[in-house]
C-alpha cells in the first residue's frame, strides 16, 4: 500500500530522517513496516507492508493530506496545499505543483488577472521579489477552472493564504523563506553564527520549508550573508522593508 502525501524532500535531503521520525511516532507501535521515497517530482511516497498497514495509511493522510495524483481526481472548488515551481519563466501568472502525476506532471496556473487583482498592478517578477517567493515555496490555493481533455487548471490562493502575504508584508518585519532544509538545520546555523537572538519567530511552513520572522532592526540581507554556508544547498527567499534612511 502506498501514501504520497503533500510534502516534498529535495535539496539537502534532510528529510529523510525526519520524515521517519515522524512516522514512528504516528504509527511506530502498530503491525506495520513501511519505506519512504520520493516521486518523480519529489512528492514523499510512503510504502506500507503489515496487518495494520490499511490502519496506518489512515493515520498518515489524518496528519498530512494527500495528493490529487491523476487529473480526473481534481474538481473545481477543490482547496489543496502546493509548491511554487518554475518561478521566473513566464509572466503570465505563476505555476503551482500540487502533485498531478497521472496522465502526466501538471501544474496548476495562478493567473497574472487575478494576481493584480488581489496584489496590484505589478508584473510578476516585482511580486516575486516583494513577497519573497522562491520555488518549493508551500500555497494553498483553490481549483478554479478544470479543462480535463486540454488539461489545464487554474486556481486562485485562498483567501486564507492571501491574508497571511498582506500581513508578511505589511508588519514591518523582515522575513526568510528557507527552502530545501529542515527547521532543525535552520535552528542550528542561526546558533553557530549567534543569530538566535536575532530572530522573533520560527515557523515550519512544510516538512523542508521554514519561515523566520527577524526582529526589528535586524535586517534579512545580514542574516542571510551569514547562515547561508550553514545550509547548502538551501534556497532563500526575503520579504525585506526599508531600513531606517532607505527608500524601499
């Protein structure tokens, strides 16, 4: 039996162990044995053998979702948790993965119309740069429109998640996207480098995708000059405001 849930491991591959920590935690005591890997397009595959491994696929899709993995599984309406993917080649909108495997990899397009209508008018690239998106950045978005035969979706982020953009960019505190490494990695830099104390909040936004808001008067550009070499190959992305003097 298999589960591929809403996650994803790549770059410093991290979260292998993690992940299975997890699971031994979840379902360690019942009658099952079980595998992690990943797709094709990283999405974590879990592989379950054992009396209880029906019980066990439960318990892992009551923790962590499930992807759609075939198109006709998708339907419009549908609220699902992706990755931002192929940020920067287009400028018609941008991309989402949310795991459609089947007939073939898809992507779920966030239309550049609706982007200005929600964000303002600004091409895709000043938005990227503004909010601090970086590929295998985690969104929730809604399905929209399904064309199953021309196999095309697009979707809008939901309102839930347009809220937290507005107020990631309006409270005045610099932030980073990390990617590619668990928080326990980010955690670790910032002690090695004494940029613990520089940092408000930590929050796991997936199982390899970690936010930190700084504190005020700490500025992204530093932390990130810093703690960099303590992560590769991690990947960050920075919602970064004025400093005091600075025309943002």
């Amino acid at each position: 039996m298999e589960v591929i849930i809403p996650q994803k491991i790549y770059g410093d591959r991290s979260g292998f162990s993690k992940i299975n920590k997890k699971l031994k935690s979840l379902i360690g005591d019942l009658d099952v044995k079980w595998r992690v890997s990943i797709t094709i397009r990283q999405w974590v595959k879990i592989t379950l053998e054992g009396e209880d491994s029906e019980i066990s696929a439960n318990l892992i899709r009551e923790e962590w979702g499930e992807i759609p993995y075939s198109l006709a599984s998708v339907n419009e309406g549908d609220v699902l948790l992706g990755r931002l993917v192929d940020l920067g080649k287009v400028g018609y909108g941008v991309y989402v993965d949310i795991g459609i495997l089947k007939p073939r990899p898809k992507d779920a397009l966030v239309p550049l119309y609706w982007l200005k209508r929600t964000f303002g008018e600004k091409p895709v690239r000043q938005m990227r740069r503004e909010f601090g998106w970086v590929d295998y950045l985690p969104v929730e978005i809604r399905i929209e429109r399904v064309e199953k035969l021309a196999q095309e979706i697009e979707a809008y982020l939901t309102d839930r998640w347009v809220r937290k953009i507005k107020g990631w960019t309006s409270d005045k505190y610099d932030k980073l996207f990390i990617v590619g490494t668990i928080s326990e990695n980010v955690e670790r830099a910032l002690v090695e480098t004494g940029h613990s104390r520089d940092v408000r909040r930590i929050e796991e936004l997936g199982l390899m995708e970690t936010m930190l808001i700084l504190k005020k008067g700490t500025h992204a550009p530093g932390i990130i000059k810093e703690i960099g070499p303590y992560i590769k190959p991690a990947k960050i992305g920075a919602i970064k405001f004025p400093q005091d003097g600075e025309e943002k």
